[in-house]
C-alpha cells in the first residue's frame, strides 16, 4: 500500500468517525432535552418536523441563555449537538435519510 493510499483511507476513517461523534452528540442532546429518538423525527411528515424544529430553536435560545450567564448546568457539547439537529432537521431529505441509516455515516 502507498503512503497516498494510505493518507486518503485514514482521512477517509478519521472523517467517518468524526461524523459518527456529530450524530451521537445529535442523539443524545435530544434523547435528553425532548426526549426524542432522531429516527422518529426522521420518519415524520413536514407538519410534525416544522413543530420539532420550533422546539429545538426554544431549546437552543434556552442553552444559549444559560451560557451566556454562566450558569452551573451549561453544556457546549449539548448546544452544539441541538444546533447540528436543527440544521439536519432544516436541510433537504436525502441527508436526514442518512442520519437515520443507523450507522450515521453520510
């Protein structure tokens, strides 16, 4: 195996398991504030994932608050991963329908 050969498939793998790192972040961020799996959210119609992404924009202003004052209960891994939420829940289909593969890889 070359080095080049070698550079692409660690970068490659090193990608991959930064986007598995993103979706678990997702998932536990919801799991824990709305008490959401993403795959069900994935699975709505537009109504049902427009009213989720309203409670996710409260949920974020809400962190953003408690950031903002310092609060004891902060959490930046959690801001960060209601904010990745809410822009997959905004973007088109086809990449949502990738986060709910399962194995979170796009």
């Amino acid at each position: 195996m070359s080095a080049t050969e070698w550079k692409k498939q660690r970068d490659s793998f090193l990608a991959a398991k930064e986007n598995e790192r993103n979706v678990a972040r997702q998932r536990a961020a919801l799991q824990i504030l709305c008490g959401v799996d993403l795959n069900a959210i994935a699975m709505q119609d537009e109504e049902s994932r427009a009213h989720m992404c309203r409670r996710l924009k409260r949920l974020i202003e809400r962190e953003r608050l408690k950031g903002a004052k310092g609060h004891w209960s902060y959490d930046l891994n959690r801001h960060i991963g209601l904010k990745q939420t809410l822009d997959s829940l905004r973007s088109p289909q086809p990449e949502m329908a990738s986060v709910s593969g399962g194995d979170g890889i796009k």
